[in-house]
C-alpha cells in the first residue's frame, strides 16, 4: 500500500473533520452564534448582515448585533441565506412498506410509530434538503386511517431521538378516488363516494355509542355504585373517540371541491374539527369556506392530470386560497420532492404572485400550524427551537442548496464536510 500520495492532505482532511466536529460538541449545548447572514425570518421580514444568537437550542436573540458570551462558539454564514428549517406537512418517508394497513377502511387505532424506520436513507436525503421536521402519514387506502408520527431529521441518532417531544397526535383520513378502488376491488364496501361517506359515519356513530357506554359507566362510579361494570375496551373506538373530543387533529387526503364540503358537513355533524385537508387541488373553488371554518391546506405547487380526480389542478391553486385567508403549506408527499421544497415553494412566486415572505411559510410557519408545532418551529423568532439552515444561493431559487443544517442548535449536516456531509451518522450503526 502506497501512503505517500495521500499524506499532503491528511491534514486538510483532519481540520475539516476535527472542525466539524468541535463545532457539533460546542453546539450540543452550549452557546452559538450565526453571525454575518441574511436572516429571512418568516414573520418580520429579512435582516441583512444579521445575527441569531442560540442557547441550549433555543433561539435566544435575533437582529443585527445580538448579545451573546464572550466564550460562544461563532458560526459565520459569510452573507449567505439563513432561513427557518423546512417543514413537510406531508409525508410517507421511514415507513417502508407499512404505510397502509388496507385491511379494513377503519383503522385509527395503527400507530405510524410503530412502523418508523429511523435508518431509512431519506430521512437523510430530506436533511440535506433542508427538511428539519415532517408529518408522517398513513396512506390513503382506508377512510379512517392511523395515526401520524411527527419527526425532526436528527439522522444519526436512535430512534426515540428523531421523535419530535410533545408533538400534538394527528390522524389521516380519506376520500375519493383510493379508498372505493382499494375496496371496490375485492367487491366489498366502499365502492363508491357513497359508500366512502356511508363507512365514516358509521364508524363515528359507533364512537358516540361508546363513548355514552363509557360516560355512564363514569357517572355510576362517581354515584358509588360498587356493582357498575366497565364496558369492554376497544382501540379503534377510543381512537375514534379522541376525534370526536378533538385530541387528535383530523388530517384528510382530498382532492375535489365536493368532497371537502362533504367533509366539513360531516365534522360538524360530529362536532370535531378538521386541521387541514391535503392535496387539496380544487381548493381555490372553495377558499372561502375552508377559510371561514379555519382549515388549512397541504398541497403540491404544480402537480396536476396524473389522476382523474387531479385534472382540474391548476398552479395558481396555493395563492388563489392563501388570498382568500387559508393557511396554506406545500407539502412533497414524495421521497424525491421532499428535497427540493425550497423550489416548489418558489413556484408560487411564478404562479400567483406570492411574495418572498409568503412563499417561505408555505414550508415552514404554516406547514408547522398543519402539524399542529407552529409555537416551537417555522421561524426565526426568539424562544423558538434553533431549526436553522444556511444556503448556499437564493433559497427560492433552483440555485438554493442547503449548506449547513441545524436541529435544536446542533449541526447535523455539512455539505462541506467529505462523503455524506452527516455529523452524527455512523456507517452500521
């Protein structure tokens, strides 16, 4: 073995690698500060030649000069983009094959956690797209499905790191095309729009049942009735219970205008309320109605026509419903489009007219409202978690590459660093 071509840049080499690595132990959780950037905050506008100033990850200070220890490590952006990390309020990244329990069109009680591959290479790959949080999704098979699982791309790390702390519970539900083909297939109900509609109210309507067993059960215990018997506990309807006392924030895959009207009719036939509805391609037909009952969408900037229910998609579907007061995210749905969120919001500059600031929060701010963590991620804002990435180019722009990624205050990805640019990873573990 010839060592002698490789030494002039071993050293080089060790400084990268020994730099990266003081860097990441500094942040853990110390102080940092990011000096010497373009701050695109996401609520109150950009500050140039700004500086944010991160304590035990939190974001401490943000503005032109910022007091900070004499002894903080300095990260010096060298003028460069710093914006909020990304948020995917759409996701079906780390669940390998699991991402539909199609066996049954009700199914509230799976856990998308249960099924979390924390290895799966495109958490990584969406790291270093910028992407710090995202909304893991069951499929659209079923009408009713499970619930979701909130992560932050800490790749590298065990699993239970990765889970985002104190996430509020989410849960997917579904109409239109997927689930009356997923059925309709083995001739067994749904088949139809009809049928779909007619399996969720039923399955709401055995909730209240349960939950009138389970409240007059209560009231006897309260009375002293020693002989009072619980009724028989059932997963799938507790979960579904939660729904109907708004624990869990309802998420729903729908495509056309109909379809969510039925959908808001039904919530508050029920009394639960809907968070927001995802795909969403007709929503500029009914704007005014998902605004005024406060429901948000999560939907792609320009996809359109690879389904029947996706033909009347048009690119000017996000600003036309931000205009008229819905919060609006756009979201990737996709292990590829997760990468280059930055661009797709971009889009919306191109296709409407959003402005700067309006286009980031569609991936950050009002993807965090979504998800339901909008109070600890999607802006640069002090007391918020130090969910940071610094660009390489303009962010809303095919030129935009993230260079460096921080979760939490801590680098865990470094374009600059050899190989895969992770801080945290290990190869095998």
């Amino acid at each position: 073995m010839r060592l002698v071509s490789i030494k002039p840049a071993l050293p080089c080499l060790w400084l990268l690698l020994g730099t990266a690595w003081a860097l990441a132990q500094s942040t853990a959780s110390n102080d940092l500060v990011i000096r010497n950037a373009t701050v695109m905050t996401a609520t109150h506008g950009n500050i140039k030649n700004g500086s944010v100033y991160i304590k035990d990850g939190k974001i401490a200070a943000v503005g032109e000069d910022v007091k900070a220890p004499a002894n903080a490590a300095v990260m010096d952006a060298g003028g460069k983009y710093l914006t909020p990390g990304i948020v995917d309020a759409h996701s079906h990244i780390a669940l390998d094959d699991d991402v539909n329990e199609a066996t049954s069109p009700i199914t509230p009680h799976m856990m998308m956690k249960d099924a979390f591959d924390y290895q799966d290479k495109a958490i990584y790959r969406a790291l270093a797209g910028g992407v710090t949080t995202s909304l893991l999704l069951h499929g659209s098979a079923n009408m009713i499905g499970g619930q979701a699982v909130v992560i932050k791309h800490k790749y590298g790390l065990k699993r239970d790191d990765l889970l985002f702390p104190n996430a509020p519970r989410s849960i997917k539900f579904a109409s239109g095309e997927n689930p009356k083909r997923v059925y309709g297939s083995r001739d067994q109900l749904p088949s139809t729009r009809m049928g779909n509609f007619a399996v969720q109210r039923e399955a709401l309507v055995q909730a209240q049942d349960y939950m009138r067993e389970w409240d007059a059960y209560n009231d006897k215990v309260k009375r002293g009735d020693k002989d009072a018997s619980p009724p028989k506990r059932d997963l799938k309807l507790e979960a579904l219970a939660d729904v109907l006392r708004g624990k869990l924030m309802v998420q729903i895959h729908c495509y056309r205008a109909d379809e969510m009207l039925t959908e808001i009719a039904m919530a508050k036939e029920f009394g639960y309320k809907l968070r927001a509805f995802h795909h969403a391609v007709e929503a500029y037909k009914v704007a005014d109605q998902l605004a005024a009952n406060n429901i948000g969408i999560a939907t792609w900037a320009d996809w359109w026509g690879f389904k029947q229910e996706a033909w009347d998609a048009i690119p000017w579907n996000a600003v036309i419903a931000m205009r008229k007061g819905v919060r609006v995210a756009i979201k990737s749905d996709s292990e590829d489009y997760n990468r280059r969120l930055n661009q797709d919001a971009a889009k919306t500059m191109r296709y409407g007219g959003a402005t700067e600031e309006e286009a980031l929060k569609m991936i950050t701010l009002n993807a965090a409202w979504i998800i339901g963590v909008d109070d600890r991620v999607g802006s640069i804002d002090v007391g918020k978690d130090a969910d940071l990435v610094i660009w390489d180019g303009y962010p809303l722009s095919t030129t935009g590459v993230p260079e460096k990624v921080l979760i939490d205050g801590d680098l865990y990805f470094d374009r600059s660093l050899p190989g895969l640019g992770t801080t945290r990873y290990k190869e095998g573990e």
